[in-house]
C-alpha cells in the first residue's frame, strides 16, 4: 500500500478547470445547482446496477436501518423538480458496487441535470453544447439504435429473432458458451457492448437514441414507435459518457417497472431491492415534463487530458482509498 495520490499536480489542476467550466455552463443557462444526500433510504432496481448498503443505529425508530449510497442523485433531484425546483444540476459522488477497470472506480463523480419543458432530442442538443464546451469536440452525429446495429452488426434489433440473435453471433466474432440462454435484450447488449460500442464516436462524439422499449428504464415509450424509448447514450473515443431520458412521469408504470425490475433480480439469484418509496410519493405528486441526463466526469476528464486510465484523474481509486 501506499499513500501518495495517482493523479499529478496538473491533473488536479485540471479537474478544477473543467468543473469551473461545467459550472459557469450551467449558470449561463440559469440552471441552478443543487445538492442532495448521498444516503437514502430506497435504492437502484436495476439488476445491472449494485448499491453499497451499510446501517443507520440511531434512528428515530430505535430500529436499525438499511441505507443505500446512492448509485446516481436522480431519485432525489426528480423529487426536487417535483417540489417546483426548476432546472437543476448537480456535481457529486455516486457509488457503484462493481470492480474498477480502465473507465471505472467504484466511487466516482458525476454530473446530473434535469430540464423541465426538454424532450430528450432538446436535451442532446444541450448535452453536445456541454462536451463543446468542455472538450472542443466538432458537432455530435446523432444517430438511432436501430441504425448503428444495422450498420455495425447487420441487425434489424426491432425485428431480429432471438434464434436471429444467436445465429449472428459468430460471424461478429462472439464465441459464448450457452448463447440460448440468454434472452433478446442480453443478446442485444452483447452485440452492442463488443461490435457497436468500439466503433462509436472516435471522430466526433455520437449520441444513440431510441433504445428498445425493453431497456427504457426509466425513460419513457416514444408516442410514436412503443418498439422504441425515449432514452439516449453518448459515446467518444471509447468511453461511455452520458444516458439520458425522456422522463417517465407516470407513478404506477414506475412502480411496474421497479417490481419487474426485482422479479428479474430474484431469477438472477440477487436479493431484492428497496424500492424508493420517496420517489414514488413525489411521482404521485407530479413531475414535470422534462429531460435529464447522467454523465461521467472522470471519464470526460480522462478524454480532456488524455489519460488512459481513471486512476491517472482521481487522486486516491478504491485500492488507496
């Protein structure tokens, strides 16, 4: 062990440069910057998604009680927006119970904001100003789900069958064992992930948008294709770096897809999770019409300096923590 930071100087001076960047961004905009705990008593559904759990021992109750470190702000940004907030962003911690890797420490920091009156095609256009603004990066190509995979794997993903699925794989060079077992979406993703993704955003950013409806989590069905979501992703230079909605607005559609979310948990042998029953409450309440959007700051850092790892941007990674 040792406990001298990985970063240098100049890497540390350089995150506060873009983060002073991120900020004035936003108050050109006039989107106000909040804050929200890191805490919460509910947690991620998602069976890709692991929160880090401890236990409060002084509550009120005189109970021990179960507390998540949230994995992204948005449950509680959306019950700000709920209680008339505005447009609001954030900078903060997230926590993501996985290994760390090339892209990856299981803390890191994240920027999330929210647009009320956007749809998720005003908000890209924000979201490319933003990566502009950051990286001077040239205009965003925007391009749909559906047309990547045609033109990387030769995939229709709206039509293809899962024997289709199957079939395609060797040819795209994906040698896995028991590939039948795997159902449409986890085929999809693995396509995706190993053929579409490397070939993403290398000149210029790119933006995916209209994922199937089965991976909309927690965007909206688009009023127009119900094959398809109002969601979007942004790629450059081989990183991840935004995923964006259309925000679902609906409480009990949210708290169907919560409770499938879980059912597909325990098939997968993981517990169930805590639903946020916060969240649900605000839903009820109403949340306005808006976009919002999620985007990696360690990994934008890491393309503004041409790091080649996520150790090279945060001072102290998981295993000098």
């Amino acid at each position: 062990m040792t406990w001298q930071p990985t970063t240098s100087h100049a890497q540390r001076v350089a995150r506060a440069e873009l983060l002073r960047t991120i900020r004035e961004f936003f108050y050109q905009r006039e989107v106000l910057e909040v804050d929200t705990p890191l805490l919460s008593r509910g947690t991620v559904t998602d069976v890709h998604l692991d929160a880090f759990a401890c236990e409060f021992r002084h509550d009120a109750s005189g109970k021990r009680l179960p507390l998540y470190l949230q994995t992204s702000p948005e449950y509680a940004m959306k019950r700000l927006l709920c209680a008339g907030s505005g447009p609001v962003y954030q900078l903060c911690k997230a926590f993501r119970h996985e290994g760390a890797g090339r892209w990856h420490n299981p803390e890191f920091t994240m920027l999330e904001w929210y647009r009320p009156g956007f749809d998720h095609l005003q908000l890209m256009q924000e979201v490319d100003a933003l990566l502009q603004a950051t990286l001077d990066t040239a205009p965003a190509q925007m391009m749909s789900y559906q047309q990547v995979m045609k033109h990387h794997a030769g995939l229709d993903p709206l039509s293809a069958s899962h024997g289709m699925l199957v079939a395609a794989l060797p040819a795209l060079g994906i040698n896995i064992d028991d590939a039948d077992a795997l159902s449409n979406d986890g085929l999809l993703q693995l396509i995706f992930s190993m053929t579409v993704e490397p070939a993403l955003g290398q000149q210029q950013p790119c933006f995916v948008y209209g994922f199937p409806a089965s991976q909309a989590a927690l965007a909206r069905i688009n009023d127009t294709d119900p094959r398809v979501a109002d969601r979007f992703e942004v790629y450059f230079k081989g990183a991840e770096l935004a995923n964006g909605f259309y925000e679902l607005a609906d409480v009990e559609e949210q708290r169907r897809r919560f409770e499938h979310d879980n059912a597909l948990r325990q098939q997968a042998g993981y517990p169930p999770a805590m639903l946020d029953e916060n969240l649900l409450a605000a839903l009820k309440a109403g949340l306005p019409d808006c976009a919002g959007v999620a985007m990696g700051i360690d990994r934008l850092l890491m393309l503004k300096t041409q790091a080649s790892h996520i150790d090279q941007v945060i001072s102290f990674p998981v295993d000098r923590a």
